[in-house]
C-alpha cells in the first residue's frame, strides 16, 4: 500500500507572488533508502514514484482522492504565518 504526506504549500521565497500559496500537495513518500552514488555522491534511489506530486486546490479534494485511490496518508499542518512587526527606521536609535 503507498503512503502520502498532505501539506499545504508555502509561498515561494524567491518571489513576492502569492500565486499557489494555499495549494494542497500529496506527495508519495519513498519507501527505499536514498543511498549515494558512488561516482558523483549525490544522494538518489530508484524509488521514482517518491518525485510524484498531484495539486488540490482544498484540504478535502486532497483526502478524497487519498481514501478514493486507497492511498494512506497523514496530513502535516501548515506553519503559522509570521506576524509582520512594522517600526519606522527612527525606532532602531531609541
């Protein structure tokens, strides 16, 4: 049976955009061990279903194609949102 993590995607740090910020990801969690290459060292496995990842745009479209798929997974919440302090520059000499 597969098994699948349920995370709500992150706003990108690259870019101001908001664009798929609240996107639901389910992504396929490998069942092998990474284990590195021996020319390059780079960590990888033939484990490719591990790459899959489908877009939802709610929670609930992500749980009911999990259960209707017959895929288990757990659901990791998302990180609380920073809460921005706002100061003038004159308060950084106070």
């Amino acid at each position: 049976m597969a098994a699948a993590r349920i995370f709500q995607r992150s706003k990108n740090a690259m870019q101001s955009g908001q664009a798929r910020a609240g996107e639901w990801i389910l992504q396929y969690e490998s069942h092998r061990p990474h284990s590195p290459d021996p020319l390059t060292g780079w960590s990888g496995g033939a484990d490719t279903q591990s790459q899959v990842t489908i877009g939802f745009p709610d929670l609930d479209a992500a749980k009911a194609y999990a259960e209707r798929h017959g895929i288990a997974y757990h659901v990791t919440p998302a990180a609380p949102a920073a809460k921005l302090r706002l100061q003038s520059y004159a308060d950084n000499f106070k």
